[in-house]
C-alpha cells in the first residue's frame, strides 16, 4: 500500500518537476519523485559497493580460500549468519 507525504517544495521547483513530468515520460509529479528516489537508491547502492571494494583491496594481500570461508561465504549470502 503506498504511503501518502506532504513536503513545501518552492514553486520554481515545481515548475521544473512540471516541465519534467511533461517532457520526461513520466505520468505525474509522483512517478517523477519516485524515479529520483530510485536513482538514488542504486546511486547509493553503487557508492556502497565501491566502499566495500576498496576496503578489500586495502586490507592487505589476498589468501587463498578455503572449504571454510566458502561454506561461511554462503552462510552470510542465504541470511543464515552474520559477516
């Protein structure tokens, strides 16, 4: 069920969410506001994962893996531990 909110956005933002809206694709100021909320998301989301890359490559040289890590690896992927 989508939740309803109010927000004060000045009226030249308005405007260009209006001509957005009218140019864009989009059906209405709604769908353009969730566009960005979803671009956004991934933004984020591929922000995190070059963190996490570059925490790896910073935390000294790689070892092999072993049956262990790989068991503990899928562990952590199914939800069924924590990292």
């Amino acid at each position: 069920m989508a939740n309803t909110i109010s927000i004060a956005i000045p009226e030249p933002v308005v405007a260009y969410i209006d001509s957005r809206v009218a140019t864009g694709g989009y059906g209405n100021r709604s769908e353009y506001i969730r566009d960005l909320v979803r671009n956004d998301q991934r933004e984020q989301a591929k922000r995190r994962l070059r963190d996490l890359v570059i925490e790896g490559l910073e935390s000294g040289a790689a070892t092999p893996m072993t049956p262990t890590d790989w068991t503990e690896m899928e562990s952590v992927a199914r939800g069924l531990s924590k990292p």
